[in-house]
C-alpha cells in the first residue's frame, strides 16, 4: 500500500535579488494515512517552507512530492492548513466562519453542513454558532478554527504553530483538543512546533531537521505505553523525558 504523502530527494532555495539562499536539502519520509508526523528544528530551518511545498504553494527545485502514489499535481488530494492566528472574521458568526470553506468552494450541500452542525456539537461551540469570534475564549477559536478546516474533509492536515498565539495554560488544554480532533476524526497530521513538548506528547513520530538548509537529522518514532494517549497524559509517562533528552541532544549537535 502506497502511503498517503511521499517526498523523495527534496530541495528549495529561495531565490532574490541579492542572492539564493538554501532553504532545504536532500528531504525524504513517508506519512501513513492516519499518523501523525511532528517536524522540529531551529529557527529559519524551513520547517514552514516545508508545509508551503506539501501542500503546492511552493514546488520543489529538486526531488519529488507524491500522494497516494501519484505525483502531486495528479493526486488532486485535498490538503488543510492551519496557521498560527485562527483568521476568524469578526463581521460573520462563529456559524458563517467554520463554513466560509464550504461557500468558497460551492460545497455548502447538505451532507457537509451536517457534518459541520455535528462537529459544533461534539467540540462544544454549537451554543455559540450564532456568536461572534470575539465571544469566544482562545481556545474555542481554536477548535472553530480546525472545524472549519476539517469541513472541507481534507486527506491532510497541515499545523503550523497553531498554539503559539496562546498563553501557556491554554495552549496546553487546546494541544489536547486538537490531538482528540484529529484522532477523533482518523485525520493524518504534520505539526511544525518549536515546543519540543507539544511534539513529543502529540506526535507519532518527529522529524529533526537541522539548521539552514534543513537537512533531516533524525526521525524519531514515539510510543508510549498507554492505554488511552493524550498529549496531557503523555507529558507524566516515564518515556516522555527520555524522549525530550534524545531530541533535545540532537537539536543541540553540530556535527
């Protein structure tokens, strides 16, 4: 079985008028369908050049992006983003903001509103469909933020720091809404984070890239012996600090 997205032998440079600076080199991993794959490295790195190459906003200069076993531009996968700011407009209702996917691409059918009136329901904001975004906490934004997104029913999902607008005790609750969501859901996942916790507790594998140009250092696979995982329950198992010290060390090598 072909796995859901492919790259082999990746490279991207930016090209300006002073010059091309090499954003990445050499990238290659597979993503299961259903996994969900965590990418770390130090800034500048191109962890979201990446995500922009994934998803076709940016096409490589060398190597190959696959899904499903087809090239990119034959795959016609449907692929979700979401950003750092849940970019909620405050003029529509929470309602109109996590179907605003649906009328742009003229899918408001039956079906997919059910699926979104479900969702509302299920993530507790269905007493808020007629609010406003400023009505709602940072985490509720959140969650109305990936509801929209999973409205469009994407193969997959594309984070790119999307907690780091929030404050700590928030980001740690939303963390563990999203992961829920996304198991929930049988969704397959990219997180781009620079916390290496949120990584490690959510993630079922990580890549560690190396500085400009991003290189993979080293993938590391996670288990935890649990029965139930959450990323919150994650953080208190006796693998996690293990994990953070192997990660952390190779953040931290300049071989």
């Amino acid at each position: 079985m072909n796995p859901l997205l492919k790259l082999s032998h990746v490279s991207f440079s930016y090209h300006e008028a002073d010059g091309e600076t090499q954003a990445l080199s050499d990238i290659t991993f597979s993503l299961d369908a259903g996994k969900f794959l965590a990418i770390v490295g130090p800034s500048g790195c191109g962890k979201s050049t990446l995500l922009s190459l994934i998803c076709g906003l940016l096409a490589p200069e060398e190597g190959t992006i696959s899904l499903y076993g087809l090239p990119f531009q034959e795959a016609k996968a449907n692929i979700g983003y979401m950003l750092q700011r849940d970019h909620l407009f405050e003029w529509r209702t929470v309602y109109s903001n996590v179907t605003l996917g649906l009328e742009i691409q003229k899918k408001m059918t039956p079906d997919r509103l059910q699926k979104v009136d479900s969702m509302l329901e299920t993530y507790g904001l269905s007493e808020f469909r007629s609010a406003r975004p400023s009505q709602l906490s940072g985490g509720m934004r959140q969650r109305a933020a990936l509801i929209r997104t999973l409205a469009l029913e994407p193969d997959l999902l594309l984070l790119d720091e999307p907690f780091s607008a929030l404050d700590y005790q928030t980001r740690l609750s939303v963390c563990n809404d999203i992961y829920e969501i996304i198991k929930r859901e049988e969704k397959t996942a990219i997180l781009v984070t620079h916390d290496l916790s949120e990584a490690i507790s959510a993630a079922d594998e990580i890549l560690v890239l190396t500085s400009r140009p991003g290189r993979i250092r080293k993938k590391v696979p996670i288990h935890f012996d649990m029965e139930e995982r959450t990323p919150m329950g994650a953080r208190s198992a006796p693998e996690f600090q293990s994990y953070f010290n192997l990660i952390w060390k190779e953040l931290n090598s300049h071989a």
